[in-house]
C-alpha cells in the first residue's frame, strides 16, 4: 500500500485513482472515495465502512478510534510583507 498525492479536488483523486488502478480514496476534510461503492466521495460509504467493522470484529467505536493514528490539520495566515498567506 502506498499513497498518491494529488492536487486538492475530489475529480483530481478520482482521475488519479482511475490512472492507477485505486480501489480508495480521500481528502484532508475526511471524505473517502471508494471504488466498489461508486466514484464519487460519500460521508455514508465511511459510515457503513465503520459499522461493517463493528459487526465484523465486535469492537466497540470508542476501541476503533483509540486504534487510529491522530493527524492534525493546521490552517493559519502568515503576514510576510504586507501580503496574507493561508497555509
């Protein structure tokens, strides 16, 4: 498993995984792409991935998300020279 970077946009994930064969994709504000369910990014595809894996393991949600990595995303404003940047 690796991951593709793409530039920011649901088509551009989409065109990325069509040219190489990805069965899944996402974006920074969490909202997943997977192929087997249709091309197009659905917060209930996450929805019914999360239960499918509570019925199948019988793990709890609270056990689920302890097991997840935690990423933060930072978005600020530089001021440099006058001129604003968001980041």
């Amino acid at each position: 498993m690796y991951v593709e970077r793409t530039p920011v946009g649901e088509i551009n994930v989409v065109q990325k995984m069509i040219d190489v064969g990805a069965k899944f994709g996402g974006e920074g504000n969490g909202g997943i792409i997977l192929k087997e369910a249709h091309l197009g990014r659905d917060s209930l595809v996450g929805c019914a991935m999360v239960l499918n894996r509570m019925a199948l393991t019988d793990e709890r949600l609270s056990l689920i998300y302890a097991g997840l990595p935690q990423f933060a995303i930072v978005k600020d404003k530089l001021n440099i020279d006058g001129l604003i940047w968001a980041t």
